[in-house]
C-alpha cells in the first residue's frame, strides 16, 4: 500500500508539471581547485575558531523573480551571508533567471552543483557555496527517486579559520505521512555517510527535510548524535503567513544540525522572513569549535569531483 501512495503522489507531481518535457538547459562542467589550507576571508565572524552556515529553499517558481532578485541583492550588500550556504531548489529558468546563480554572481562564492529535475522551462538542482574552495566533495542520488527527479545528497570538506569541517546538504522528498517510509530511507543513506566522520571531526548537515521536527525522520537524525541548531525552540520555516506560500500551511521543514561533541552553537536566526525571497524562510547559524572535543582521527579522503554551473548572471 505504501509503495502505491508513493506512485500515485509522484504521478500527481507529474500531472502539475505535465507541461514540463524535454530538458533544455545544459551546465558546463568546470572543476575547483582542491587546496588543502584554503583560508576564508569573511570577515563578519571575528572568533578564530568558529564558522557560519546557512540553508534556503530558494522555491524554484519564477513567480515575481525581478523583485525577489532585488531583494536577495540589497541584502547581499550588506555583507556576506555565512561562511558556507547550502541552497536547495536552486533553479534556473529557461529565460536565464535564476536566483542561485545571481547569488554566485553577486556574492562571488564557489559554487558547487548537482542538476535534480530538468524540464523544458527550467533545470533545478541542490547546492553548496563557499567563500573558501571545498578541498573535498562528492555528491550521492538517494533512494526512491521518481518520475518526477531525483534527490541528492551533497558533501564537502572545508577549512575555514583552522576548522576542518565535513558540510552535507539535503533535500528529501515531499509528501504527506504514509510517505514518511521514503523520507526514512534517504536519512538512512544521509547517515550512512555521515557515520565515519560524528565521531571524528565536526559534522553539520542541513537542507530541507521534508519533516516536521516530530516526524521520525527527525528522531532518527537526533538518535544519531545530531543537534538542531535551535534545541527545543518551536519554529516554523514554511509559513501561512508567506504569500509565496500557496499551500496555506505552516510547519517546519529547514533544518541545520551538528554533531554536539564537536561543536557548540553561538546563535541562530531565520533569514529572509521579512525579506522574502522564497515560500521557505532560509536558517543561519554560527557555530563554534568546542575546546574539550574528542581527540581527531586521520581523515577520511573523498575523491574529489567537478562541479557544474550555469554562467553566472552580470
């Protein structure tokens, strides 16, 4: 029965998108450098030993894309957004609007790029950006992919102001409870690979969920040794009161985790809530090394692997 739900909810996001064909857009591949010692130099986070994080949806509707667009920029100028930005949903149109890479354009951060969905009008995919060159990546699809696109989990390796930290971002598939079963097994996957490094270095993760923070997806990242960034605080990033939000619901599904052996928080805060870019509220935290951490091991290598963008808009 469950695996029923899970065709019949795929066709139905297949039925809103029916218009959607063939892909269209390509991405040219080109590949980071991989330095070892690579040194950020944002400059809004004056402890030595801790390092900003954030995630957004960036909702891949071009619905009033120019004032979104202005809105995103006038905030950019105020100074960077965090030290690594982990972006799902990151769209680009087929007339070249496209929130994510105006964000590359404007901001100047690495970016690195997995295509998900690819239709006649649009390419969509997650991502990861960075003032500082990743030094390692690798990128994995998840379980239960459809018709509709795929989802992926993204990792990369960082040194940023002496902390070498391992990023994954994700973005699990949507849907009401009896989908719970699939949300389950792409967390499994996600933990899978997080597994070698919580106890050895620090870890955050952080995406779109899809979960409510009562779901058992959720319990099952915290089972692992994960802490969300805002403890047992309610809020909610996917909000009624958005009008970006045609769904007229409001729940929380953005999360940012860490593991807590490693890393301590410092603050918290919900981004673009009343600078709206999106139908989600993005989350940005600064987190901070902790002093009496576990003894490090050797660090697991990834092979590195190319990224892919679309040309950043002028």
């Amino acid at each position: 029965m469950k695996r029923l739900i899970a065709v019949l909810y795929s066709l139905l996001l297949l039925g809103l998108s029916s218009q959607l064909t063939a892909a269209s857009t390509s991405l040219p591949e080109t590949i980071p450098a991989d330095p070892e010692n690579t040194q950020s130099n944002f400059k809004a986070t004056p402890a030595s030993h801790c390092l900003s994080v954030a995630t957004q949806n960036l909702w891949h509707d071009n619905f009033e894309y120019e004032k979104r667009a202005q809105t995103l920029r006038r905030e950019l100028e105020k100074g960077p957004l965090a030290d690594i930005v982990a972006f799902q949903e990151a769209w680009i149109w087929h007339t070249g609007d496209s929130l994510f890479t105006d964000f590359i354009a404007w901001s100047g951060y690495q970016p690195f790029f997995r295509q998900t969905i690819s239709r006649e009008r649009f390419t969509e995919g997650i991502a990861l950006a960075s003032q500082a060159a990743p030094t390692r990546l690798m990128a994995e699809t998840l379980p239960h992919n459809t018709v509709v696109g795929k989802r992926v989990i993204l990792g990369a390796r960082y040194r940023i102001r002496g902390i070498t930290i391992r990023v994954f971002n994700v973005h699990f598939m949507p849907g009401p409870e009896p989908l719970e079963f699939i949300r389950k097994d792409q967390m499994q996957t996600l933990l899978d690979r997080t597994k070698p490094f919580i106890a050895k270095e620090p870890v955050i993760v952080l995406g779109d969920f899809n979960a409510t923070p009562g779901s058992k997806t959720i319990a099952e990242m915290k089972a692992a040794g994960f802490e969300d960034v805002f403890g047992n605080t309610s809020i909610i990033t996917y909000d009624k009161a958005n009008p970006y939000n045609w769904w007229s619901v409001s729940k929380r599904l953005d999360y940012i985790f860490f593991n807590k052996a490693f890393l301590s928080v410092k603050n918290a805060n919900l981004i673009f809530k009343e600078n709206l870019i999106s139908d989600h509220y993005g989350i940005r935290a600064e987190l901070c090394l902790k002093r009496n951490r576990p003894a490090g091991a050797r660090i697991e290598a990834w092979k590195p692997l190319p990224m892919r963008i679309n040309a950043a808009r002028n």
